[in-house]
C-alpha cells in the first residue's frame, strides 16, 4: 500500500471536477447526488485496482482508460445525448491536461529546474513523505495552478454552455481530429514524464509552453465549432422567417390582386346600371 503511486487516484480527481465543469448546465437523472457519488467511487476503485504502468504506452493507455470510466460513468449521471456527453469529456481531459502542464511550468520557474512533476508517475506516497516540506510546497503550488485553471475556463469556456442546450455537432471529423490531437500531446507528455530525466529549466519550461498553447487551440477550436451551430441555427431560423414572409407576402399580393378586379368588376357593373344597360348575369 505505501509503494502505490498515487497520481491515478490524482487523476481521476482531477478529471471528475473538469467533467464537473463542463457539464455543471446539463440535464441530469434523477437521484442526481447518489448516482454522481457511485460514478466517483467506481471510479477511483477502478484507479486503485488497476495495474502500474511501466511505460509511455501503457501511462497513457491507463489514463485513457480511467478517463473512459469516468465518461461513462457520466453516462449514468446526466440524461444527454452520447454527442454531448463526448463533447463536454473532450473539453474536460484538455482542461486537465492545461492545468497539468500550468503546474509544470509554474513550478519550473520557481525551483528553476525541471519540473518535480516530471518524476510524478514514480513517486509513492512514502516518496511523497521524505520529500518534507518541499512535498507541501509543491502540493500548494499544483492545487493553486489547477484552482486557476479551472476557474479561468469555467468563465472562459463552460459558461458558454447553455442550460438544457442541445450541443448539436455538425462536424463530427474536426471533433475527431481536435479528440486525436489531445491524444497525441498526452501520449508525448508520458513519453517525457515517464523518462523520469531532468530536463533543466529552458526545456523545462519550453515543453510545458508548447503544451499550454496546444491545449488551449483545442479548447478554442472545440468552442468555436458551438459556436459556429449556433450561428448556424440562428441563420436557418432567419431564413426560416424570411420564407415565411416571402410567403405571406404573396399571399397577401395575391389576395390584392383579386380585390382589385372584384373592385373593377362591380366598378364596371356600376356604370353599366348608370347608363340604364342591365348589369351582366
């Protein structure tokens, strides 16, 4: 028990509060709270039981893995089409991933060395112990960098997530392709972090930028395809509205039009009388 790692039971934290988040305007089932609490136990069971990772492939086949339990278990807690539950779990990981790689390079300028994050994956809670005081500060440092993540995207990115919305995503394959740029920054992250190497401050840092903006596009590119359907229902709205008018409009044109010859005819009629000639059958 003392040489389990804790960074799985870390991660799916970290993963159920973005998950949170993003889904906070969502519909949810009934017995919200128990269902939600059930989801948070299985998963981190799931984190417990599951076997150490020895390599970048299975680090981030395991994260995968734990992060596909807790979009599951989602699943069970919020009553919403499968789109919208894999939209909010993309925009989640990338958050987590954001705040990660923030702490990185936070706590790189600081120490003015390689990030201790680096080394995360082999540090046990024993490990963790020795460490000290050094353990704490580090401690304090990564939960301010993910508190301020996670609030700056709350107003940034989940607000923009409108209660009861239906998140109707046209195109599928910029989703793909923002889900499999994800994938492909976190499995170079586990290439980095499960080398356990000391990279120094520059490169340190450098990484840990290059991931930050990275993370960020996603996250913008993801919001702006909302963005973009939501543009789009505007404008079928208001072309459904230009139609209906149009169509009102020759209605009523066509409604004056025979007004004007009924008015025409009992014009015509009136004078025929007026001339003492009977008016027409």
């Amino acid at each position: 028990m003392g040489d389990f790692p804790f960074y799985k039971i870390l991660f799916v934290a970290e993963i159920v509060i973005a998950e949170l988040l993003f889904m906070l305007r969502l519909k949810k089932r009934g017995f919200y709270p128990l269902r939600f609490a059930a989801m948070c136990v299985v998963s981190l069971i799931a984190a417990f039981f599951l076997p150490l990772a020895e390599n970048a492939i299975l680090f981030s086949a395991e994260f995968l893995l734990l992060f596909l339990i807790v979009s599951a278990g989602t699943v069970f807690c919020y009553k919403e089409r499968a789109v919208n539950i894999v939209f909010c779990s993309i925009a989640a990981y990338t958050l987590q991933h954001f705040s990660y790689e923030t702490a990185n390079c936070v706590l790189s300028l600081i120490t003015r060395a390689s990030s201790p994050l680096f080394g995360i994956y082999g540090i046990t809670p024993v490990g963790m112990t020795a460490l000290g005081a050094e353990a704490v500060f580090c401690a304090a440092v990564y939960v301010m960098c993910y508190f301020t993540c996670y609030t700056a995207a709350y107003f940034v990115f989940c607000r923009k997530i409108k209660k009861n919305e239906e998140l109707k995503i046209k195109n599928s394959r910029l989703l793909f392709l923002i889900a499999a740029g994800l994938l492909v920054n976190i499995f170079f992250n586990s290439v980095l972090v499960s080398s356990g190497e000391e990279y120094g401050l520059v490169i340190s840092v450098i990484l840990s930028v290059y991931n930050i903006i990275c993370c960020f596009f996603l996250l913008f590119a993801q919001f702006s395809l909302l963005r973009t359907n939501r543009l789009e229902n505007d404008l079928a709205i208001i072309n459904y509205m230009i139609d209906k008018e149009k169509m009102q409009y020759e209605l009523l044109s066509r409604n004056i039009d025979l007004i004007n010859m009924k008015c025409h005819d009992i014009k015509h009629q009136i004078r025929k009388i007026g001339s003492g000639l009977p008016p027409d059958a």
